[in-house]
C-alpha cells in the first residue's frame, strides 16, 4: 500500500516525530502537513498547507482529496482551562477535521493522538478525560474506513528534533527504568509514529491502543522501515 497521509500538529512534539518517522517509511508515499506556521522541513515527499481557520476548511477542500490516511496530532494542556474552551480546543477542532475528511476521502485511516487515562465512558470526574473520550468515541463514529485512538502516556523524545518537551527531555535518560515499572504508561515516539504509519497500512485488532499495542503494532512491520 502506498501511503498518502495528512498530518496536522507538525510543528508540536507528537507530530514532528510522526512526521519524521513517515519522511523515513518506505511505505508512505507522500504527506501534507496542514498547519498555522510551517515546520520548517524540506522533503521530496512533504508538502505543507498553511490554513488558519482549524474549524473550517470550506476554501482548502480542493486540496484535501486522494488521501488514504490521516495522522491527527494536535492537542492542547487542560491546566488553566476551563471545560468549554479545552472543549473547543480538542473536541470542536478534531471534529471539524474529521467531518470535512470523511466527506472528501471515505477509504481514509484517521490516527488521532488521544492519551493515556482517557474516559470512554465520558461520565469521570476528570475533566480531560472526558473531553478526550467523548473526541474518542464521535471520531469512531465517521464513515472512514478505520479510526483509531493512541493513548500513550509518557513519550521518549526522538533525539535530535526541535520540538520535543523540556520534561520529556529531561526524564528521557530514565526511560528504561520507567519502561520496567511502568510499562502500560511509557513508549518511545519512534514507537507512536511507526505504529500510525502501521495502522493505516495494515489495520490492527484494536480500535484503542494503548502503550503496550503502540509498541506492539510499531514493531510487527520493522523491516518496512528504511
């Protein structure tokens, strides 16, 4: 299969590393990264689609047709945010995507980077959860032709890409120690990206996926990976 995907979210951690892992597949054939800024990279398979309106996508749609894949990063902290704005910010923005791509592209994999602790039941006391579980369960919901939901929890940073968190950084020379207490909450973003590009080549089991199936999943095509 060759992968045309478009990725949203390449300027934060999540979707930097997604992309860098697609630039490197053999599989993926090409990739637009739709975004407010540019990331700034340069690749004979990238293309970038500057948009501002996340909410609408009415004058891009030419532009959106012929992909088979969709690796949906973005995402937003819930500290300091009340429950209608983190709403918008996560449920209302990854709808509209799904909505619009659904329409244009039905034979489509939508990945989206959901996380770990997330409340399918959307009846929790925290409020994220919620959030994230309700973007979860309406997503599955789209007449694509797969949706999956990765929850990871802490993600070792690929060294060398800008974006990567200043935590992350931090306790990414602790990783194997945290992989053997935690190992449900840990995986690499090496782990997350390849495991996307899998999905949308392959499929997998699970609609959700945990840490341990992100990591499951990025390793069963290893030898696609060039």
């Amino acid at each position: 299969m060759n992968t045309k995907a478009i990725l949203f979210g390449g300027t934060g951690m999540v979707g930097e590393g997604v992309l860098h892992e697609a630039l490197h597949d053999a599989a993926v054939q090409s990739i637009l990264v739709i975004g407010r800024r540019s990331c700034n990279m340069k690749h004979r398979k990238l293309n970038e689609l500057l948009h501002n309106d996340f909410y609408d996508y009415t004058t891009i749609e030419d532009r959106l047709r012929g992909y088979n894949a969709c690796f949906f990063c973005l995402g937003v902290t819930s500290v300091g945010k009340q429950e209608e704005e983190y709403r918008r910010l996560t449920y209302d923005l990854t709808i509209s995507a799904a909505r619009t791509l659904s329409r244009l592209n039905p034979d489509m994999t939508f990945c989206y980077v959901s996380g770990a602790g997330t409340d399918g039941t959307e009846q929790g006391r925290s409020m994220w959860a919620r959030v994230k579980g309700k973007t979860e369960n309406d997503l599955m919901k789209f007449p694509f032709k797969a949706v999956y939901a990765f929850r990871p929890g802490f993600i070792k940073p690929t060294p060398g890409l800008k974006n990567s968190l200043a935590f992350s950084k931090a306790l990414a020379p602790l990783y194997p120690v945290l992989k053997l207490l935690f190992p449900k909450y840990v995986c690499t973003l090496e782990d997350v990206g390849r495991a996307m590009i899998h999905a949308a080549e392959g499929g997998y089991p699970k609609r959700i996926l945990e840490c341990r199936d992100i990591t499951q999943l990025s390793r069963e095509k290893a030898g696609a990976i060039t």
